[in-house]
C-alpha cells in the first residue's frame, strides 16, 4: 500500500515580482517547503530573499504566480494564509517603554486571537524570556530583544516561522544562542524558514537548503545531499623528504606541491565511483615518495556557495 504524500505547508508555484521601473526582483520561483522542516534560503545581499518573504507574507504584491500557505491563497485568502505565519523581521521594531508580557499578549490580539494567558506564558518560557516579563524592552539586552521579537511572532500560534536575517549585526555568541531557540522550536512541530548569507548559520541549522542569486533560485537541495555531490576532499600528505617537483609518473593525478615541497594535496570529487586514492599511494611507493602524515578536508558550504553564485554571474 502506498504511503499518503503530505502536502507542503508552503507552495510557491511561478513567482515573479516586478517593481514599478521593470526591475524584476524574483525570476519564476518555484518551491515547496514541508511541514516541521528547517528550511535556509541562502543567498547574497540584494539576492530576492526579503522579497520573496514579503510576498508570502502579504506585505508586497505577487506580479506572477501563486502562493498558498497551508492551503490558502496568500491573495484570495489573505487572512487565513498570514494567520498561519509568524515574521521575526530585521530590525528590533518594539516599543522600547512596554513590557516584554504586554508586547507579546497584544501580538497575539493583533492576529484576532483570544487573550491566551497560558499560550503567552509557554512562548515566554519556551524563549527564558519569562522571568523577564515585566522588565520594559528598553532594559534587554540585544539578544533578549530578538527573543522578544521571536516571542512576539509566534504568540498567536503559527504554523510557520519566517527568521529574515535571524543573526545579522550580532557577535557569535549571540549567534549561536539564537540557533539554538531555533532548534528548540523544531521541537515543537514549527516550521522555520530562515533566510541568511552567513553560510555557517545554513550549515549549522537547516535540513534543506535554496540558493537563491539575481532573483532566480538557482538551487534546491538537502543539505547532506549539497554537501556530498557538490563537495571535493583534499587529501594532504606531509612528505617524509621534500620534492622540488611532482613526478612525471604522478601527472594523471590532480596533485599541488606546496612552496616549500613539504607537502602534496591531492584535490578528488567525492561523486566520482573510484577517488584514485589507491592507485595513487601505489604509484607514490613505486617512485620513492615517502609521507609521514596525512590529513582530509572537505569542501566547506561556503566554497559551495561561492561557486554556485559564481556561475549564474
């Protein structure tokens, strides 16, 4: 018996946005996004990825397309569909005199919810925000504001969290302790999008991962998937005697030398069925060349996405 395909939370089905002036900020998106995953769309500034959340969250007009969130029509039935999202956006919008509770409970009525003290309390406690409760925002701390506005978008019980720029202008630890909210909110069933270009933040945090650059999605893949078919692997070998030059005998192999002739780093695709490693530690024997350690390295997310940017330049 086949198995029932439980449809995306978020479709986007042949988006384009065009701006008064004909500049085209998105070029036929299509994607879909399941429910409960953590999905990053990656991609330089200027890209299309604020744009794109602003169309799916109503605050810009679709000029081509469709996008339903959980089923509803972002345009025909705008209510319903931004009732299922909440949006943590960029910058810190509160207002600084009001307290952490009262911010939060007043999000909730904005979305015509019923007050919820109890909803209000887990969100709060779900974020260590709620011992901070009655403090006015003007007295948080930068990280402690962002968990405010986090708090704040997910009060009236979405389905789907929007993170644009989760992490911006903030120091690592700060970085770290907000992927590590996100991973709790996995935990409860929400479905996060984050849209970011620190590619550490992609690779720490999402399942699957879009590439998005001069408006086009270029890229769509699982993260562990990206890694292994786009990925190389260097295999260094720290040489017991060093080379002037590599061998003749060598030159089917992708080999550098290092300057001082210390060490050869042999660069292989990790798609490729065979990596050569064998024939190559073979042929190193035979011509005398002798190593006293050996280190990989794979590619990182990073060198992967430079390189995808690169191409559609």
């Amino acid at each position: 018996m086949s198995s029932v395909q439980t449809p995306p939370i978020l479709s986007i089905q042949g988006v384009s946005k065009t701006y008064e002036g004909g500049f085209q900020a998105l070029h036929t998106v299509d994607l879909d996004i399941k429910k409960g995953e953590i999905f990053a769309l990656l991609g330089p500034n200027g890209a299309g990825k604020t744009t794109l959340i602003s169309l799916i969250c109503g605050l810009a007009r679709l000029s081509e397309g469709t996008i339903t969130v959980d089923g509803h029509d972002v345009v025909k039935d705008y209510r319903a569909a931004r009732a299922k999202i909440g949006l943590v956006p960029q910058e810190l919008t509160t207002d600084a005199f009001e307290t952490v509770h009262n911010t939060v409970s007043f999000s909730r009525g904005l979305f015509g919810k019923p007050k919820d003290p109890a909803v209000v309390e887990r969100v709060l406690k779900s974020l260590t925000l709620w011992e901070k409760r009655d403090s006015q925002l003007r007295q948080l701390s930068g990280g402690m504001k962002r968990r405010v506005l986090i708090a704040k978008a997910l009060a009236h019980e979405p389905d789907i969290l929007f993170l644009d720029e989760p992490t911006a202008g903030v120091d690592v630890s700060l970085r770290r302790e907000m992927w590590a909210v996100v991973g709790d909110l996995r935990k409860t069933g929400v479905t996060v999008i984050l849209t970011t270009h620190y590619i550490e933040e992609a690779e720490m945090m999402a399942d699957r991962i879009g590439v998005i650059a001069g408006g086009k999605l270029i890229l769509v893949e699982d993260k562990a998937e990206l890694m292994q078919k786009l990925g190389h692997k260097e295999l260094t070998l720290v040489l017991q005697e060093p080379l002037t030059t590599i061998p003749p005998a060598l030159s089917e192999f992708d080999l550098a030398l290092s300057e001082d002739g210390q060490s050869l780093t042999y660069s292989y695709d990790t798609r490729a069925e065979r990596t050569g490693i064998g024939s190559l530690m073979r042929l190193l024997a035979e011509n005398g060349v002798r190593f006293k350690d050996i280190a990989t390295k794979q590619s990182t997310l990073e060198e992967i996405f430079v390189g995808l940017v690169e191409e559609t330049r």
